[in-house]
C-alpha cells in the first residue's frame, strides 16, 4: 500500500539528507512543513523508499494520506486499514496496541492538517500523535501545510524549516526532465518565473510547456494567467484546488480578513514591511493577526528584508479569483502618493543644497 518512489525527484537533496540524519536517533518524530504544492508529500515519499530506510524499518513501513479523515477515529481507522485490521467504531486503542507489540515501524501520515486544524478534533488528533509518540519502536513523521506543528510531541531537533521553492538550477532539471531539454534557456527561465519555482507550478507548467511549446505557453499566460497550470483532477495536480484548500484552513478562517490582506499582496510583487502594514491605514481588521495567519498556513512569507510576500501563483490566484477592491486599494494608493511627495521634496532640498554648493 506504500506510494511509488518520486521518478522526477531534484533541489531536495539537502532536506533529505536532514531527514535522514534524524533517522540516526531510535525514533524520530519528523515534521516537514511548508505551502500546498511546495514537495512535501515526494519528499515523504523519497524518505519511505530510501535504502537506509528500507534496510531499517524493512516491511514496518505505514504511509497513510488522511485526507480523508475528519475524526481522531477515522484518522486511527484510516491506520488500522493499512495495518490490515478489521473496520470498528474507534480503533484507537487496538493500533496503538498493534503498533507496540511489533518491530520498529516508520508511521508517515501524510496531509495531517486535513483533520488536526479543524477546532472540533485538534486536541484529540494531538493527544493521539502523543500516544503514537509514547511507542518506543514507532518513527512518525508527518507532512502538513503551513508553517507549525502540531502540540503534545517532542519533536526531534533541530527542526526541519519549511520547504521553500527550489533552487534555479533544480527547478531547470525538474522542468527539462518533463520536457527534454530542446528549448532555449532563457525562454526555460521565463516559464519557470511564472512558478516562483514552487514545484507543483512547474510540473503543471512543464506538461503544458511539452505539448504546446515555451512560446505558445507565454503568449497564453498574458491571456489566461493562472488557468494556465490549473490543470489536473485533484488538489496533488490542481494549483487553483491546493491554493483554494489553504485558503478555507480553519487558521484562515479564524482571521477572514486574512484573505483581505492576501489579495492586496497579490498587486503587490515586493510586498509590504511592517511600516507599511502599520501606517497605510487600511481597511483590514487585526492586520498583523492577519499577517500571522497567513505565515502560519504558508500562504504568504518572509523575504531577506523581513517584507511579506506571496509567492507568484498564489498572487495570481489571488488576483484571478479574489482581487482586492477599490476600497481597499485606496488607503494603498494614498501611502504610496505620500511617500512620492515626502521623496520628492526631500530630492527638492537635496538639489537646493547642491545648487548653492
């Protein structure tokens, strides 16, 4: 029941190598984090088919999407179909039993965030990982959207940060071993700023860009945006499906205006500072708890220069979809005119002083 290994697997090699550098403790309790679309599933993926993890947990391997899940009970239910028990009411109690009388197990549970964010079923979800956790033979490790981990686990340091976009020279391999490599770099390298390197964006790209050829996926992005590596039938293969499930995160919906503040980033490439969410007088209620929600689910982050972004495909997501109204452009467009009148008299006296130099 183990998903097959990743056959395009470049740019993560340094995270694996961290994950498995875990794995040199008894039992590690690993979490890989980061935005929909952002590998997490193929690294787990990668991990569970290693050798050193072949070699270790022989056939003790679990890899459970829980997807489905939307209890603590159908969560233990969802394990103990892989570990070939019978269905029941709550079998909460038999897998930990059956897990702790066997050799050592790796536990992978994948998408976790479907059933830990809503509010009903977190505390119980984190008190079952806390009773997975007591069992000494048993490795977890679990893949969730956003940028925090689940309460009521140890979890082994140092922690893995979440997964960013790969690097150029990965997203290149990922895109020319989709397509060959018989189209010109640089048209390569203006497809894939389209993705902000976020690998679901360019394996959509890339397909499309196989069939249809860089220039006629080009001239379509300046039609259809977005639409473009929309294409797939469920939220692994969807860009607009896995941004919209992030979007309807209970941690979303606990500050809805949240997606308020999204959609101005969406016109915004460079982002915003503090300052600016602080000074603009927006319209957006509890801005920096809006601002924090988004870097909790991953929806928007941090650059070098502490300014909050969204990614490329999330904008155009946003903009597609959600575009901020007039109303709250407005207070936007006023800061930005009073920073052009603060610079251009301050130019105006720097001149002056030139002048009479």
């Amino acid at each position: 029941m183990l998903p097959a290994e990743p056959k395009i697997f470049h740019g993560r090699e340094s995270e694996l190598a961290d994950v498995l550098k875990h794995f040199e403790q008894s039992t590690p309790r690993i979490a890989i984090l980061g935005a929909g679309g952002m590998g997490k599933t193929s690294l787990a993926q990668a991990v569970i088919h290693h050798e050193e993890i072949v070699i270790k947990y022989q056939g003790n391997r679990l890899f459970v999407a829980c997807d489905t899940a939307a209890s603590k009970a159908e969560l233990a239910g969802l394990i103990g179909a892989h570990l070939g028990m019978k269905p029941g009411k709550d079998l909460t109690r038999a897998v930990l039993n059956r897990l702790s009388e066997g050799s050592p197990t790796l536990l992978i549970l994948d998408n976790l965030e479907t059933v830990w964010e809503p509010a009903e079923s977190c505390k119980e979800v984190e008190e079952f990982l806390s009773l997975l956790t007591d069992i000494t033979s048993l490795a977890l490790m679990i893949t969730m959207r956003g940028a925090e981990r689940p309460s009521k686990v140890q979890w082994t340091r140092p922690f893995l940060p979440s997964l960013e976009p790969l690097a150029q020279e990965a997203a290149r391999k990922v895109f020319t071993a989709i397509t060959e490599d018989r189209h010109p770099m640089e048209e390569i390298d203006q497809v894939l700023h389209l993705t902000d390197n976020m690998p679901l964006s360019i394996n959509l790209l890339a397909h499309a860009v196989d069939v249809e050829g860089t220039t006629a996926i080009l001239s379509r992005w300046q039609r259809e945006h977005a639409s473009v590596i929309s294409e797939g039938y469920d939220r692994r293969s969807n860009l607009e499906s896995s941004i919209s499930l992030s979007l309807e995160s209970p941690r979303v919906m606990s500050t809805p205006h949240s997606q308020e503040l999204l959609s101005l980033l969406s016109i915004l490439p460079d982002g915003l500072s503090d300052v600016e969410l602080k000074q603009s007088n927006f319209t957006i209620q509890d801005i920096l708890d809006c601002k924090r929600a988004l870097l909790r689910t991953a929806l928007a982050y941090l650059d070098d220069h502490k300014r909050l972004k969204a990614l490329v495909p999330i904008r155009e997501y946003m903009a597609k979809f959600r575009p901020p109204t007039d109303e709250m452009i407005g207070p936007l467009f006023k800061h930005f005119q009073e920073l052009l009148q603060v610079y251009a008299v301050d130019k105006g006296k720097q001149s002056s002083a030139l002048y009479v130099e």
